[in-house]
C-alpha cells in the first residue's frame, strides 16, 4: 500500500472583512475551502480570491518570505501568510489584518505610518568617507559584517509592529524594525551617519517608548531580534549622555 | 482616491490579556512592586538599626506575623522571577564579539547565572545559613 | 525632537536591575527566615550593626538600597502607564521624587551608623 504524502481537508477560514466603501465595521466572515496539507495559510486565500470571493484583498508577492508584504494575524499572531503552514493549525483559523494598524480593506493594514518613519531614521549608508570610483571600494572584513549582519535581515514586514503593545498604546513610538534598522547602520563599519540618527531614535518616541517587552523578537520571521537592537541603543544612548554632560561639566 | 481607514482602538486598561507573553510581561514590571516594598523594609530595618539594639530586635520582632511571612514569601518569588527574566535577556544589551564570532547569549548569560550563585552563597555563609 | 533625557533615569534602572537581580533573592531569603522566628546570625544586632559601621558595609548597603529605589520607581512608573494609569508625567514625578527623599534618607541613616 502507499501512503499518502499529501492529504487533503477541508479548512475552515475565518476572515475579517472590511469595505471602505460602505459604512460600518469590520466583520469575520466564515468560509470552507478544500486544502493540501502542505499548503500555507497564502495558498488558503488565493484558493478563495481564484474560486469563491474575488474581491477578497490581502497583499502578497514572493510567495517565499521575503518580500514582506503577506503580514496578517493568523488565531491572534502576527504571521506571514506564506509562512504559516496550514498543518499547524488543526481548528478554524481566524485571519484578521496586522494589529495596531488601520485597516484599508479586508485584510490590507496601512503602512504609512510606518514607512515615514523609516524614512525619518535614515536606512542607508551615509559614508564615513567620501570615495570616488577610482579610489575603489568600501572595504569590509567578515568580523565588521557579522556586527550588523543579523540587523540586516529585516524585510519589513511589520510583525513586530503588530506585536508590540507599547507600540499599540503610543502610535508615535518609531518602533522596532524602524530603530533596528537605525542601529544595523550605525554598527556599519562604513558608515558616519550616527549622528543624524540619534536625533530621531535617541528620544522620546525613539528607543526611549520601548520598555522591552521583547514581544518583537519573538514574532519576527527573519530572527532580527529588535529587542535586542533596542536595548544597545539604550546602552549607547546613555552612553552618549554621560559622556556629554560630563564634558560639559569638565568644560565649565 | 478617497480612503477611509478602519481604527480599531487598543484597550488602555486591559490589553495584556490578549496574550500569554503579554502576561509574562507584566508579571515581570509587577515584579516592582514587591521588590519595591521590600526596599522600604529594608530601609525601615536600617532606620531601627541606627537607633539602637533595642529598637532593631523590635523591628524583627515585628517582623514575626502571618502577613509579612506571606509577603516575603510571595516577593521571593517575584524577585526569582525578575532575576530568571534580567539574566536571560542581559545578554541582547551587550553583545561580546570575539575576533570574527558573536558570543552565543548562553555565554553571557550563563555567566551571570554562576555569578548569581556565588554571590548568593556568599550572602548566606555571611549569614551564617551554612 | 530634541534627544531624551532619560538616560540619566535608565542607567540607575540599568545599574539597580543588575544588583537587584544578582542579591535579592538571597536577601529575602534571609529576611523571610527572620519572620518566620529563626533570625539568621548575620541578621542579628551585633553583626548587622558591625556591617554596617565598616565602610564597606556602609558602601555596600547603600549601593544595593539606592539602586533597588531607583530601578524599583521607574519600573513602577512604567508598570503604572502598562496598567492604563495615563497620567505619565505626574506618576514619574510622584516616584522619581519618592526614590529622591529614600535616598536622602538612607544617606543620613548610614551616616548615624
Ligand atoms: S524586524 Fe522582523 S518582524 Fe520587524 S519588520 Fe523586520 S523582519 Fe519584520
Ligand atoms: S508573500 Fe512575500 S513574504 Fe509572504
């Protein structure tokens, strides 16, 4: 006899849905698809937008995990949809849009907030020292790599928003990734731009919002672990302001 | 294009029901609390310490009732707590790196466990537990 | 949005966590055995009192209650906002001002030791 690799069920969704069009609030609507064991939560919903509701919304792209754009909470976690393997949820499965974000449409969070505030912490190399092409290139050796190398994996995607509570409660805190990425720069060998950063992450609603609940680190599907990032910048950070009021003192 | 945003409001009050980390969460921060309140009787016993041999056996003394044993009892076990928490996150603020590699988190944090233990031992042989 | 000054606040957090971490639970411990009527030895008038005469002692104590205060009232505040008490500003001053006067007194204490 032979076994059967791939099983077949019926799995039933619960999605919420939300229609900007027509006034009223976001309501869970029930469906049953037929699935593959080996399919992800993504492969539930294309099945129902190909088949059943085309106006079903939800973002997606790479189908691989590394654009970023699938986040959704799947039974109240922040998961990527391609990630979350169907196997692993035996019941209904509740699909809602990201946390703390605004919904657009069905399960489409707004991103806005966050991308202006990536944009305002300057996730880009800002040379220590300008080159020319024929001067050849920034150098860098494996040992200065690894020292941001795992701040680098971020894809954006914004789990560790949506598990953030402190981020959930005060809307301006520039949040994990954002600040993360901030650092990933900072600890860059290459890279002068420290300065221009801390004016927007060493502040209030900087690194100094986050009480380490360390919800970011556990949600987070590319191992960044944003906590992390943030407590260094703490320690710097207070590193910073001792060595400055203590010069200034000494100065006096 | 007009939008129109659905907010779904987060419930100031009651939020860290959502999830069970959130509850570890606050289990650590209410952590404060007990330690908070054992400061206060430590700085109290110091107080009757510098007053003299009388007071301080009377603030022992009173130490000796159901309330403070449950007390001390319920902040022992919030200060065990906040330590297993501190020492397994201590390492994600100082990352040591040696030559090319990152020290694994159960280096440093495997450190602060044995100097935990010493200084422990320490305190009690002073004690005179042992 | 000019930097933060809570650096000043957060590295006595910092510094108080760690002491609190590493000592109080054996200082517990040993009070606990003192209300439960088997006063520990090291706990008694004679040794607290030459402890706390020396000054090592002297440093020692005030290092571990000053930090405890400190890292203990922030904590509170936070836990305070984290519990939906918004009132931020007048919680902070209402513990950072608490630590202050404990550690006023703690000084004068050890200084009549
Ligand atoms: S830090 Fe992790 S969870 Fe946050 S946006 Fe980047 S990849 Fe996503
Ligand atoms: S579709 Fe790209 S990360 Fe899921």
């Amino acid at each position: 006899m032979m076994d059967v690799r791939v099983a077949e069920r019926q799995t039933d969704l619960e999605i919420l849905r939300y229609n900007p069009e027509i006034a009223g609030e976001p309501k869970l609507e029930r469906y049953t698809v037929p699935t593959k064991t080996e399919w992800c939560v993504l492969d539930a919903l294309n099945y129902l937008k190909d088949n059943v509701d085309p106006t079903l919304t939800y973002r997606w792209s790479c189908h691989m995990q590394v654009c970023g754009s699938c986040g959704m909470m799947i039974n109240g976690e922040p998961k990527l949809a391609c990630k979350a393997m169907l196997r692993d949820y035996p019941g209904v499965i509740r699909i809602e849009p990201l946390a703390h974000f605004p919904v657009e449409r069905d399960l489409v969070a707004v991103a806005d907030d966050f991308l202006a505030k990536l944009k305002r912490v300057k996730p880009y190399l800002i040379p220590l020292e300008k080159r020319l092409p024929e001067d050849g290139e920034y150098r860098q050796t494996p040992a200065q790599l690894k020292r941001y190398r795992q701040f680098a994996m971020c894809i954006n995607c914004m789990l560790c928003y949506a598990a953030c509570p402190e981020y959930g409660l005060h809307p301006k805190f520039i949040g994990p990734a954002a600040i993360s990425l901030a650092h990933r720069y900072n600890r860059d060998s290459r890279d002068g731009g420290r300065d221009e950063r801390q004016e927007e992450i060493a502040t209030a609603e900087g690194v100094w919002e986050c009480t380490f609940v360390g919800a970011c680190s556990e949600v987070c599907p590319k191992h960044v672990d944003p906590a992390a990032a943030l407590q260094q910048v703490k320690v710097a950070s207070t590193v910073d302001w001792y060595l400055e009021h203590f010069m200034s003192w000494v100065q006096k | 294009m007009s939008r129109y945003p659905y907010v779904r409001e987060v419930s100031p009050t009651t939020w860290y029901f959502r999830a069970p980390r959130y509850m570890r969460y606050m289990t650590r921060e209410v952590t404060s609390i007990f330690i908070g309140i054992f400061t206060v009787i430590m700085l109290v016993g110091l107080s009757r310490l510098s007053e003299g041999q009388a007071p301080y056996e009377d603030f022992l003394a009173a130490l000796n009732n159901p309330f403070s044993v449950i007390f001390l009892f319920l902040a022992l076990a919030f200060a065990l707590y906040n330590s297993f928490t501190w020492f397994n996150v201590a390492p994600k603020a100082m990352p040591i790196q040696v030559g090319e590699e990152l020290m694994p988190d159960i280096v440093v944090a495997g450190g602060h466990y044995i100097l935990w233990a010493i200084l422990s031992v320490v305190i009690l042989i002073w004690a005179g537990i042992f | 949005m000019a930097k933060s000054n809570k650096p000043i606040i957060w590295g006595a957090f910092a510094a108080g966590g760690e002491a609190v971490s590493l000592v109080a639970p054996a200082i517990i411990l040993l009070t606990l055995l003192a209300a439960i009527g088997r006063v520990p030895p090291g706990l008694s008038y004679e040794q607290m009192h030459s402890f706390a005469a020396g000054w090592f002692g002297k440093l020692v104590l005030f290092a571990i209650v000053f930090l405890s205060l400190w890292s203990q009232a922030h904590r509170l505040r936070i836990t305070c906002f984290d519990f939906g008490l918004r009132a931020d500003g007048l919680v902070a001053t209402l513990f950072y001002m608490l630590a202050g006067a404990a550690s006023l007194w703690l000084i004068l204490i050890l200084g009549n030791i």
